[in-house]
C-alpha cells in the first residue's frame, strides 16, 4: 500500500500516515522503518503493509520511504553493536575475598569464644564489602546504539540500571514506551529481581556459616 507521511515526532520516535486511498492515518513505529538511509519526515512518499498491535489497532509495518536510496555505509550503521555487561575488576575481586574471609573469621572467633558478641565485628567488613561490591556502574561509554532502531541514544538511570543488571540489549526511550504499550501484561518489576537475588545471597552466605558454626560446636559438646 502507498501513503504519505502527515505526522513525525521526532524525539519520539513515532509518526502518521495518510493512505492515498483516502481511508483513516495510521500509526508507525520508527522501529518498522525498513529503509535506513535516513529517518523518515513529513511529506514522505512511502510503501508499507497493515497490521494489528496487541489491542487490534490498526498500524503500519515494513515502511519503506519511495525515492530514498540504502547506502552500504547506513548498513553498517545499523548492524547491531554488542554492548559489553559490567565486568570484574580488581577490586572487585578483593572485596569478594574479604567477604569470604570475614565470614570465616566470624564462624572460628564464635567457635572458640562460644560468644556471638565477639564473633560480630567479624561480619562488619562482609558488609561494607558487599554494599560496594554492589555499587552501581557506569559505561565506558556515554551512548549506545538502540537494540529496536538502531538510533544512537544517551544513557539515562534507567538504562544504567538494566546495564547493571547484566541487560545487553537497550532500548531508547521511544522504543522502550513503545514495548511498553506492546506489552502491557509483562512484569516490569523483572529488571529489579537481580538486586534482591544478591541480597538472598549474603544472607546466605552470613547466615548459614553461623549457623553451621553453632550446630558443629554443639555437635562437639
């Protein structure tokens, strides 16, 4: 089918089109742009096919802007680039280790003094380790390229969140509300499951060698 495009926001990444066989606009997604010499503009020529969203409307897909060439340098633009998750550092590594340590010196000082007082100062560096050993990190770099459109965008909170989070694929903001509206039934609260499965963990990791230190104490007496 052909159309004009009537509408195009820019920062959001969305516009309209005006059929040529006169019927009703119908939206577009920058994410079904398919010619990627350029993002579209108002006035466009365009060839797409129609589709339904999740709610049944009405929507263009496979946008295809008349007159406009693909050039083998936006080609490569749009090839997907491989966003690199946080990695370990030197640091990190040690504070690992004084965790583990601390751990340990706690379950011996409780063995031998049978004092759960003198056995806690054991347990302070754990902690302090594990807050700083779950602080939050920053990219290298201060831009990524959209998993959706391939648009170039800075990173944000929320971004840097989901990068934290082990999240290799990013959306921009425009993409990001789109799959929202998408997907209204998804879990959004998924990307903060990470920071209480670590926070289980140094429970774990604290709380079960004391307890392991107590029942092998009695087990001795």
């Amino acid at each position: 089918m052909k159309g004009k495009v009537t509408q195009w926001k820019e920062d959001k990444g969305f516009g309209f089109i005006q059929p040529d066989d006169g019927s009703e606009k119908l939206f577009f997604h920058v994410s079904s742009v398919k010619t990627n010499a350029r993002r579209p503009q108002v006035g466009d020529q365009v060839l797409y096919e129609t589709m339904r969203d999740s709610q049944q409307r009405l929507k263009a897909k496979g946008v295809v802007i008349e007159g406009v060439q693909k050039s083998s340098r936006a080609s490569s633009e749009k090839r997907p680039v491989r966003i690199e998750p946080p990695k370990k550092n030197a640091l990190d590594y040690f504070l690992i280790l004084v965790v583990l340590l601390s751990i340990f010196a706690s379950g011996f000082e409780f063995y031998r003094t049978n004092s759960i007082e003198s056995s806690w100062p054991f347990v302070v560096p754990a902690v302090i380790a594990f807050f700083i050993l779950n602080r939050q990190k920053k990219p290298k770099e201060k831009s990524f390229q959209c998993s959706r459109c391939r648009k170039v965008a800075e990173y944000d909170s929320r971004t840097i969140q989901a990068w934290n989070n082990g999240f290799v694929k990013l959306y921009c903001n425009a993409c990001h509300l789109q799959w929202l509206k998408d997907n209204p039934r998804q879990d959004h609260g998924s990307m903060h499951g990470k920071g209480g499965g670590c926070l289980g963990m140094l429970a774990f990791l604290i709380i079960m060698p004391v307890f392991g230190g107590i029942g092998l104490y009695q087990w001795l007496a």
